[in-house]
C-alpha cells in the first residue's frame, strides 16, 4: 500500500504556483489555477518514476479529487 502522506505531498510537487498547504486528498486537482495540460503529464510521468505504474489519460480524464488518483495507483501496485 502506498504512504498517502508521501503520494500527496509527490502530487502538490507537481504544482508550482499552488500553496502546497492547500492540496489535500479532497483537492479538485484539475479546477487548481496551475493545472495544465502539462501538469497531467508530470503527474502520470511522477506516477511511473514513483510508483512504477502507468496512468493512461482515461484514468486522469476520471479522476476529480486527488483521493481518486490515489485510488488508481494504489489498485495497480
């Protein structure tokens, strides 16, 4: 099981302008000021470097909160 202290604090990395003490598991990831395009891709490129598991933009497009990423992370460890 992943340390989700550790995969939260790995995904608000990926955000540069974003407050990091506001990103939590209920976070709306995509609705953040900073998200991007690009951002997507840091964070399924973080995934795989991290975690050794491949995100395909269908399991971005589905996730809303940083709780359901962590969801499909933790189900493909």
């Amino acid at each position: 099981m992943i340390d989700i202290h550790i995969f939260l604090k790995n995904i608000s990395d990926q955000f540069d302008e974003t407050d990091p003490a506001s990103i939590a598991l209920e976070t709306e990831f995509k609705v953040l000021d900073d998200y991007s395009s690009l951002t997507a891709l840091n964070i399924i490129s973080m995934i795989d470097d991290e975690y050794d598991v491949i995100l395909k933009g269908e399991d971005i497009r589905s996730s809303n909160t940083i709780q359901d990423l962590y969801n499909i992370v933790n189900s493909k460890v």
